[in-house]
C-alpha cells in the first residue's frame, strides 16, 4: 500500500511478454471475453484509474471513472481538458497522494492499466496485487514489452510472488502477484 491506497494492476501480455505489437498497438491476438471481463470488473471496483497517454481502457464506463493520466506535458497536476474527472498528471511535479486528492481521493484501491512507463512506475512504488494475462499461444515479435524483458523476473524482483496461474479461457492464463510478505 502506498498510504491509504491498494495499488492493482490489470494487463494482458503475448507469450513471449509483450503488451502491443512493434507499432505500440494492442493486436485483435490479445482479445479475449474472459480477460476483457475480468479487466472491466476490476475497473469497476477501483476507486480510481490510472493509465498513459496513449493507454485506455475503451470501457461502457470509462468516462465516468475518476482518472490519472501520465504525461510530461504538465509541471505537476493539470484538469484533463476532455475528461471533468481525469486529471493529467506528471509523477516529477506532484505525489501521487497530491495527485488522488485533487480527485477528492483520501484513500481505496487505485488500478493501473498501462502502459509500461505506468506500469514501471507503480513497480518501484510498490504494488500490492498485479493481475497479469498471459495468451500463451501469441507471440509478437519485436513488440513492446511490459518491463524491457520478462515479466515474471520483473514482478519478482519488485517484491511480489505469484499465485497459481488460473486458466480463463483456451489460450488465456491469468497470473496475480501479490506482495510478498
């Protein structure tokens, strides 16, 4: 926990652990009803969205969710021109508890949607549970990956283990890591 906040995780990742193909989009390979399901539920339980610039999560609710957008674009903390409940946010100018009370946040369960440089940045921060969807069947070569190289020495390195891999559909494995106590 960072203060009063859980910090989760949701991403989906080829075989070989990349989160888009070598254009930075996520390919039709990595769509699945059972993740999109699972990705949106967890949404719905967050108090809170963190995503990149160029990350969305293209949900019936998407719009309504309180928001954090990275950017570099701003010193510290900026409304999000299109969104009355994002803020654009740069981790260099402002905490991220700055950050979550201009939202009207104090504490609850912050989720972290992509994309790498977001995804790295709550990794020093310290996540307590990161939910990650493997398509074990897909791979992408030359495509973007999560952390620079693989994902399960990454999460390990920054402090979590793995609970058993559950499958959610043909193809589809979903991994949590969990802080390691």
């Amino acid at each position: 926990m960072i203060g009063a906040f859980r910090i989760e995780a949701y991403v989906i990742v080829s075989a070989d652990g990349m989160l888009a193909d070598a254009a930075g989009v996520q390919p039709a390979s990595l769509h699945f009803v059972a993740d999109q399901r699972h990705f949106e539920d967890g949404l719905d339980r967050a108090d809170l969205v963190v995503n990149g610039r160029h990350s969305a999560e293209e949900q019936p609710n998407s719009a309504s969710r309180r928001r954090l957008v990275l950017t570099r674009q701003v010193a510290g903390l900026a409304p999000d021109p299109d969104n009355a409940n994002a803020r654009l946010w740069n981790p260099a100018g402002a905490s991220l508890e700055e950050a979550c009370r201009a939202l009207g946040l104090k504490g609850g369960t912050i989720a972290v949607i992509g994309g790498p440089q977001a995804f790295a940045l709550f990794l020093r921060l310290g996540y307590d549970r990161f939910h990650l969807s493997r398509a074990v069947k897909v791979r992408l070569a030359g495509g973007l990956p999560l952390f620079g190289g693989d994902p399960d020495a990454a999460l390990a390195a920054g402090g979590l283990k793995a609970l058993p891999p559950v499958q959610l559909e043909d193809g589809l494995i979903l991994t949590d890591w969990v802080r390691a106590e």
